[in-house]
C-alpha cells in the first residue's frame, strides 16, 4: 500500500466526517452537540500534541503537513464519534454511560489499532500500545461527557 491509499483513506474519512458532521447538529439542543464537539478537538488536540511531542505516537503521513498531529482524527471523527456518545447517553445513568463508553471506545480502538498496522497514518512508538490508545479515547469521552453536566446546569440557570 503506497500513499495513494492513505490520501484516498483520509479524503474518505473526511467526506464522510463532514456529512455526519451536518447530519448529527440537527438534532436538537444543538448548541450541547457543538460545545461536545469543541471541547473533544480541544482535549484531543491537547493529549495527540503531547503524545506526539514526547514522541509515543507518529503520523508519517498527513494531508495538511504543518500540523504534527492527526488533523482529521482530531478535529473531526473523534469529535463526531464522541456527539454520538453524548447522544446516546444524555439521559443515561452512570452505568450506561460507562457501557456505552465502551461501545464506542473499543470500535474506535480497534479501528486505530487497524490503522496503525496496515497504514502510514500513525504509528506507535516508544510503549504505546492499543490499550493506551484505549484508555485514552474513553477517558476523553467520559471527560467530555461528565464537564457537559456543570455546562447544562449553568445554561438552564440561566434560562430561569
């Protein structure tokens, strides 16, 4: 596999980020879908620059080559996935916020851990491994997930 199916894979993943981007933001209350959104890339951008900056994660193949991070994994399907997350679980107990935790972690895992071998998207260097990653991507969930709790009940004040 060369690079031209890592280009194709990336323009894919974007087409198909963009359109389920549009599709899940009409769901209402929309404003809490874009906060989730925004506050997953920025927990995302954080964690992925450090990662890579201490040097446990590579992207030796990127579309936008100025960043030293996953662009389209971290501003867009990781985002995406965890709307979804908070989605399903808005009105959730805490046990099934942390079953669909995992419902959504180890599909995104086993994904990156495909990627990771059969690609030149990322690469684990160092001791990362897969579970890593896995820890990583469902605490950032339930990180997102738990901070949407104080935000709602400050916005509902405010409506009072």
């Amino acid at each position: 596999m060369g690079n031209k199916f890592e280009k194709r894979f990336l323009i894919l993943l974007i087409t198909i980020g963009i359109a389920t981007f549009f599709n899940l933001i009409r769901k209402p209350p929309i404003k809490d879908w874009l906060i989730v959104f925004l506050l997953k890339s920025y927990i995302a951008s954080v964690l992925d620059n450090l990662t890579v900056k201490k040097g446990y994660i590579e992207y030796p193949y990127k579309l936008i080559k100025n960043f030293d991070i996953s662009v389209i994994f971290s501003y867009l399907i990781y985002p995406i996935s965890c709307v979804y997350f908070n989605q399903t679980t808005r009105n959730s107990n805490l046990k099934g916020i942390l079953a669909q935790c995992l419902l959504f972690s180890i599909p995104s895992t086993i994904a990156e851990h495909w990627i990771e071998k059969n690609t030149k998207l990322v690469k684990y260097k160092k001791s990362w491994t897969t579970i890593h990653s896995f820890f990583s991507i469902a605490s950032t969930f339930l990180i997102v997930r738990f901070l949407m709790i104080p935000i709602r009940k400050s916005a509902e004040k405010q409506l009072e």
